[in-house]
C-alpha cells in the first residue's frame, strides 16, 4: 500500500467514492434547481478553481440548511447542499485514514466538478456540511481564502427536531439505509463519538444521541473557529436569525461584502422566509426524563452559549 492509499478501516474504497461522486452530481444537479435563483451570466471569468469559498457550518438541524439556501441566494455564488463525495472524504479526514494530500486532491477535484456540472464556472463556491464542523483546519489549509459561517441552535430544539429524523434512531439501526455520505443509520457510534464512550453512545436514548451529537459538533466548530482570525468567521445564533432576519442577512452580506444591490435584496428576500414558531419546542414536546437526557449532553454547553433554563 503506498502512503496515498485509504488505509484498510477507513471504509471509502476508490470504488465507493467514484459511486458517491457520481451519484452526488445527479443529485446536486436536482437541488440547485429547487433554489429557484437567477445565476449570474456574462462577465465572469470562466474558471473551475475554488476561490474565495464559503463554509456553512453548524450542527445538524440547527438551521443550515436555510442559512445555505439564503447564501445560495447571491447570484454570483454557486451553492451546493452537502456534496456527497467531499461529506465521506470529512470522515476520512478527522480519523486520519486519508493522508492529507490525497483528501485534498478529492476537495478541490469534486468542488470544481460541481462548478462544471452546474456551468458556475467563475462563481464564488459555496456549500454546507455539518461533517465540516470537524476539519477546520484542513479546509483553511486547503483553501488559504475560505470564509465561515457558523450556525447555532438551541441544543434541546436540536435534539427535538434531530430525533424526529431516522438517523441516530436505535429503530434505523440494521434497516440499511444510510445517509448522503454512506454512514448507516441507526444507533452505533460515528466518527465523532469519543473512543471512551462509544458503547455509552448506543445505550443512551435517541434524545440523548441527538443531543450528544449536537455537542460534539457545536463544541468542535467553535474551538476550532476560534483559531482563525475573526474577519474569516462569523458566528450567527438560530433564534436570532428567525427573529430578525433583515438584521442577519445584513450581518452576512457585510461578512461575504456583498456590493452588489440586487445581492443584497436577493439575501434580504430569503432571509424573510425564517419561521420563528420553531423555537422553543422542547419546551412543549420533551418530557422531564426526556429533558434529563438532553441536558446530560448538552448542558454545559447551553449554559456556555448563553440558553436560559
């Protein structure tokens, strides 16, 4: 084996990342047009090279997803939601089972074939992948001029609505459904579980698992956020985004310095469409157990971040 093959555990072989790259373009394809947004034409310089990328970042269901939908506004950014291939090479990355080089090769090869698939060639690139929250580092290495966004949601909202979903659920578990980067469903440990507590991880319930995964993503993006310098981030707090929204999409359009009026009218009009009824929903849907096991993972994080009891 030579120092720029997958080592043996890493479980993405070259075959199943060519499967997860073909299959993410069909599918990259189909979700850049339900964003329904006028792309920008003439003008551009037509290149394929990543250049100043953007990094939605933040846990799952803790509102990246339509903080990505609003940047993927901008008509002169092309935007993609989790890309199947780069989501698996994240994994590969953190558990140290891809050298470097080769991950990065993978990175910027799949972004640019995404900018060519969809004819956004000279477009700012711009996706969201939660998984990215766990390699900072790499990315900031790999694209010296990204910039990031961090989203951060309530971690017992988090874990209502993350639990309304199969994917951490002890009844996924063996069904063989996976998710977008091929990691099963179900209640064993992922890649970002402690070593020392993975049999923990399948014992506690799906509550606990949702909000343990909360956790361990908010806490990672924001130590390793905190290393770069404070004009490449900006942190964004959920409820604050669905609450005000015409004062977020400012705040992102002065981060992304977005000049251009029709940009700018372009975030506001996205950003008017946050729903400010999800918040504070464990309020009324989680029991006293059930709020015993999400603050068993997640309240000193809350209390960190400023979430009132």
């Amino acid at each position: 084996m030579t120092s720029d093959s997958p080592a043996p555990h890493s479980g993405l072989s070259t075959v199943k990342a060519a499967k997860l790259a073909a299959v993410g373009l069909l599918a990259d394809r189909k979700e850049r047009r339900e964003l329904e947004r006028p792309v920008e034409g003439g003008g551009r310089r037509l290149t394929l090279k990543v250049e100043r990328p953007i990094f939605i970042l933040g846990a799952p269901r803790s509102g990246t997803t339509f903080l990505g939908s609003c940047v993927g506004a901008l008509p002169d950014v092309s935007y993609h939601f989790e890309p199947r291939l780069t989501k698996a090479v994240a994994r590969c990355v953190y558990e140290g089972s891809w050298t470097p080089q080769r991950a990065a090769r993978y990175f910027r090869g799949y972004y640019g074939a995404l900018l060519a698939a969809s004819g956004h060639g000279g477009l700012r690139f711009a996706e969201k992948d939660p998984e990215n929250c766990f390699i900072v580092p790499f990315l900031t290495e790999v694209f010296p001029d990204a910039v990031f966004l961090h989203v951060y949601r309530d971690g017992r909202d988090v874990a209502v609505s993350h639990a309304e979903q199969p994917w951490l659920n002890a009844a996924s578990t063996g069904t063989g459904r996976s998710g977008r980067g091929g990691t099963p469903w179900g209640a064993a440990p992922r890649f970002w579980v402690e070593p020392e507590r993975r049999e923990e991880f399948t014992q506690v319930s799906d509550l606990g698992r949702s909000a343990w995964m909360w956790r361990r993503f908010t806490s990672s993006a924001l130590t390793q956020l905190a290393e770069l310098p404070a004009e490449r981030v900006r942190h964004l707090r959920y409820e604050d985004i669905v609450t005000r929204p015409a004062e977020a999409a400012e705040v992102v359009a002065d981060f992304l310095e977005v000049g251009d009026p029709a940009g700018r009218e372009a975030l506001h009009a996205r950003f008017a469409k946050a729903r400010p009824g999800s918040v504070g929903r464990w309020r009324q849907r989680l029991t006293e157990k059930d709020l015993a096991d999400v603050m068993a993972q997640a309240g000193p994080l809350l209390t960190r971040l400023g979430y009132p009891a």
